[in-house]
C-alpha cells in the first residue's frame, strides 16, 4: 500500500512545497510517481518535494521499476487546498 512506501510531510496546499518520505529504500531510485496532475516524477533519492499548482484532488499513483516495467504499488487521495 502506498503509505507503506511513502509518508507526506506537511499541509499540501497549492503553490507550496511539501516533503515525501520514502520509509523502504534507502536509494528510492526504483520508484516513479504520476502526480494526479499530469506530472511524472522519476524519484532519485529518499525524500523529495513537490508542489501542486492548483486547488483540488489528486490521485498519486505509486510505481515500482522492475525489469524496465512499472508496476503499481499503490494510489493515495490527496486534497490540495
């Protein structure tokens, strides 16, 4: 599940930054996340930010890189105030 993986750090409210925390991997390199916005991030390393533009709700979609395929892990709600 996603907040196995992953915990959010902070409110999420547009046009602010907010913290992810990879809790699995050390490197987190194997991971990508399609943001809900149209946004793909290829996560390098264990913590990253991200703000959203807009107000609204997202749905955050972790995957895992497995032999060149992405695989989901898990999707997580967010509302973006």
């Amino acid at each position: 599940a996603f907040d196995d993986y992953v915990s959010i750090e902070g409110k999420i409210q547009a046009g602010q930054r907010f913290y992810f925390q990879f809790l699995k991997d050390e490197q987190a390199s194997r991971y990508v996340m399609e943001m809900g916005d149209g946004v793909r991030l290829i996560v390098t390393q264990k913590s990253l930010l991200y703000q959203y533009a807009q107000p609204g709700k997202y749905v955050i979609e972790l995957k895992e890189i497995k032999g060149g395929l992405l695989h989901i892990i898990g999707t997580k709600k967010i509302k973006v105030k």
